[in-house]
C-alpha cells in the first residue's frame, strides 16, 4: 500500500470510530432523558383502606363529606380501598349455609355484598363513584347510581347473588378480624400504618388533612 493511500485509509478509519463512538454517546444520553421523564411522571401513591358498612350513618357522613371531597383532589396519589363489612360476623356450623349477621340488620349484609360486588366488578375509579352515591343517604337506589354504567349492573347483581359474592364477603370479613376484633368504631381508617385507635378521630374528623400529611411524611411532596 502506497503512503499516501495508507494515510487516507487511517484518517477514514479514525473518522468513522469517532462519529460512531458520538452515536453511542447520543443514544445513552437519549435513553437516560427518556428514564428520567418516566421517573417524573410517575406519581407515588398513598395507600388507604376504609372499613364501613353501607347502613351507617357514620359511614354515610365519613364517605360523603370527607373521603370522596378528598379523593377527587388526591385520586392520583391516593390507593383507595373499600372493605364493606364493618361490625358484622359469619356464622358457620359444617353441613350447613353460613349466615351473616350486620349491625344494621339483614339488608345491610346485602347491601355489603352488592358494594364488594361493585367495587370487584367495575374499574376503580367507577366502583368508587357508585359508592359514593350510594352512601349519600338511605334513599338512594342501585339503579340511580348504576347510571352511565348499565354495561357492568347485570354481572354486579350476578356476582352479589351468587357465590362469588359470598366469597368476597368471607374476604372482608377476614381483613377486617386482623385489623381488630370487632372494629370498635365504623368507619375505620387505616392509611399506611397499622391501625391506631387513638389517630381514628383525626382521621375522621380531618381527612384530607391527614392524607396530606402522612403523604409528605412518607413520600417527602407537598400537596
């Protein structure tokens, strides 16, 4: 190979390592711009569960006026969920069907099961706004606040007439026996913690304060 030729061939080879080591370095930084927006986006969320019962006028006053005012200023950043058994119990003997027992009577134990079935059936933030309006007061019906959400009400009635129902209600009822037994008020808040007793007031009383706070506590961002 002549000289010269031989100098072209390293200058294009020298060339040709460069633009591709600056490709390289483009496509790393591209990907970590690409990570970092994901990071960004994500929002944390706070986890929430409220134990009620659907004849409770302590339920009905907490959920109205408290938890779903503050759920739709936090939905983003609050993992809300609902256990409708409350104070009630399961009887069981072997050979023969369970029977439930609510605080508020028998249409209450259905009514507990038809909210588990809603709130298994329809995509959360649709579950939730069903049981809001349910428990806005004792008159509202299933039918009103099924409106604009008719697709799921035929396997929502299914599910809380069936045995599917029944399994999610022994669900609830085992949740709510391990957070205390009976609960020794309804409704009950338990936010990311185990559960306090002495903190339920403030909770109930305060809610979207306390979501507020524990959410800086906890993640370090001011709502």
């Amino acid at each position: 190979m002549r000289p010269n030729t031989a100098n072209s061939f390293l200058e294009l080879l020298f060339i040709t390592i460069l633009i591709g080591s600056l490709l390289l370095r483009a496509a790393a930084t591209n990907n970590v711009n690409v990570q970092s927006s994901n990071t960004l986006n994500k929002t944390d969320q706070l986890p929430v569960t409220i134990y009620y019962e659907t004849l409770c006028s302590d339920s009905m006053v907490f959920i109205t006026h408290q938890l779903y005012p503050s759920w739709l200023r936090h939905q983003k950043e609050m993992k809300l969920r609902l256990v409708p058994f409350g104070k009630a119990w399961i009887e069981e003997h072997p050979n023969e069907e369970p029977k439930y027992h609510c605080q508020h009577g028998p249409r209450e134990c259905q009514l507990n099961i038809l909210h588990g079935c809603i709130l298994k059936k329809l995509p959360p933030k649709k579950a939730f706004s069903v049981v809001a309006c349910l428990m806005k007061n004792f008159r509202t019906s299933f039918e009103q606040c099924m409106e604009g959400h008719e697709s799921f009400q035929t396997s929502v009635v299914n599910c809380s007439q069936g045995q599917q129902g029944a399994k999610l209600f022994k669900e609830f009822a085992n949740e709510t026996d391990n957070v205390h037994r009976p609960l020794p008020f309804v409704p009950t808040i338990v936010a990311d913690e185990p559960y306090n007793y002495y903190e339920q007031d403030d909770w109930l009383q305060h809610f979207d304060r306390k979501f507020m706070e524990r959410y800086e506590a906890k993640f370090g961002v001011k709502l």
